[in-house]
C-alpha cells in the first residue's frame, strides 16, 4: 500500500504538530477540526488543505489519523469517518480512550473492510512539537506495517503490543508509571526544602544513580521554580487516570497508589491548577 493522501482529525495541542509533520514529510493532507479558526490557522503554517465536514475530510484518504478528546468523542467522529472512508483504507485513533471503544472501532472498521488501530501516545505538547512521540499500538501487525513508515514523521518510536485494544491498555500503563514517579519526585522535592537541603544540587547527584527518570531529568528544575506551564495538563492525567482505573475494576488489578495519587491531583484541580501540567502534585506539599 503506498499512502499518499492522509487526513487528520482534530488539530487540538497534540493533532496540530501531527498533522504539520506529516505536511513536512510531504504526504497530501487534509485536516478536520471542530472549531474552524484552529484549522484555518493551520492551513496557514503548514499549507495543508482543511475541511469542515468529516466525510468530506476522509475522502478518498489512504490513511485518517485521529485525535480528539474522550470516548464521546472518539465514537461521534470515528462513526461519521468510517461510514464515508474508502475501502481498504486505515483508521488510526491516536486519542487516550477505553480499550473496550477499540475494540468496537476496530469491528466496525472491519464491517467495511477498513484497517484500524489504537495508536494513543506519549511525550506531551513537546513530543509532539518535535516529532518525537512514543506510540503504542493495538491492531493487526499487516495494518501496522502499512501505516509505520507514515507516523515516522511525528514519532520516535513506534511498536504494536498485541490486537486491538492493546494500545490503550499500554497507555494506561504509561500513566500509572507517571503517576507514581511525579508524586515520589514530588516528595523528595519537599522533603529535600524541609530539610534545607539545595535540591538543585541534590537532584544533580541523584539524578546520575537509580533515582534518575524523565521526570527528573525535565521536570524537577521547573518543579523548584514553581513553574508548572509545560507538559500534560492534570485536567487530561484525570481523564487519563479514570480509564486506567475503571480498567483495573473490569481485570481486578489493584491500583491503590494509582488511585491516591489520581485524588492528590483533584486537590491540585480544586486549587485552580486544573491546567497546569502533572509536574504540579507539589504544590499540594507546600
């Protein structure tokens, strides 16, 4: 299959660079967004084409990216895309959504003889920016083929996990991994100031051994500076952290610090800091 014309649907703070990438990696694109001026600006800094109509979007599109906001709004635009795609043509959902709406995409993608898979993503706005995503995939490894050579333009690394819903079930466990690492990296932070500590200094000896992460390494400068505008919003973590956990309820994992800490960031939402990114679990230790 060689793909030649892609369409992007949601150009939201992560679909926005995505879809620009795959412009500068020379496919054909046509990009969809609810609210017009975002795609209208678009157009602007890339020269893509735009359309305000999903079916008019998918058109005669080899592969359709998504990337939109919730459940909801995965099944509203992914039923109006697939009734309007070609066949044998590929849906890629990079939104974090439930493995079980992946699972009844991927049905429904089949019913019409269309390729899909659950793609969900890490590395934030900047990721993103850059072209530097991590994607997780779930579907069938002939789809995946197909489709990897084209998320090279926006991705670092990309990897198909098992069929669909193995996506989404990865993510999760991508979150659940932050989730603890941020609020350990938090209390070391306060712990370090409390006891007067230069957690600058400490945090560039540590950050060489065991204690070293992500996290660390990007985000404990900010987190002294009190500075929390970067990276992935708490208000997106919570949606995040809410399918993580009603998947638990479903499998009978026991996610006890995962639940914790997904009400230590309702503390941070009910203190106006809904926006600010999850490095932010410190600023309920102060």
């Amino acid at each position: 299959m060689s793909v030649k014309k892609v369409t992007f649907l949601g150009l939201g703070v992560m679909g926005y660079p995505m879809a620009g990438h795959l412009k500068k990696a020379g496919y054909d694109v046509v990009a969809y967004n609810r609210t017009k001026q975002k795609a209208v600006a678009w157009q602007e800094e890339f020269g893509g084409d735009i359309e305000e109509d999903v079916c008019a979007a998918v058109e005669g599109a080899d592969v359709v990216f998504m990337c939109v906001g919730n459940d909801n709004d995965v099944q509203d635009v992914a039923s109006k895309a697939i009734s309007a795609m070609p066949e044998n043509a590929i849906l890629v959902d990079h939104t974090t959504a439930s493995a079980e709406l992946a699972r009844a995409l991927h049905e429904q993608c089949s019913a019409r003889c269309l390729g899909f898979l659950d793609a969900p993503v890490s590395g934030g706005q900047a990721g993103a920016e850059k072209g530097e995503l991590t994607i997780m995939v779930g579907g069938d490894e002939p789809t995946f083929e197909k489709v990897k050579s084209v998320m090279d333009a926006y991705a670092r690394h990309s990897q198909r996990l098992g069929d669909a819903g193995s996506g989404q079930l990865a993510k999760m466990m991508n979150q659940i991994c932050i989730a603890g690492i941020v609020q350990g990296l938090s209390e070391a932070l306060h712990f370090g100031q409390k006891a007067g500590l230069d957690c600058t200094a400490v945090v560039d000896v540590i950050s060489k051994g065991a204690a070293q992460s992500w996290q660390m390494d990007n985000r404990a400068a900010t987190m002294l500076a009190g500075k929390y505008d970067y990276g992935f919003a708490v208000d997106w973590m919570r949606k995040d952290l809410a399918i993580a956990l009603d998947e638990a309820r479903k499998n009978g994992a026991t996610l006890s610090l995962t639940a914790l800490v997904d009400q230590y960031y309702a503390d941070v939402q009910k203190s106006g800091g809904g926006r600010w990114d999850t490095s932010s679990l410190l600023t309920r230790l102060h």
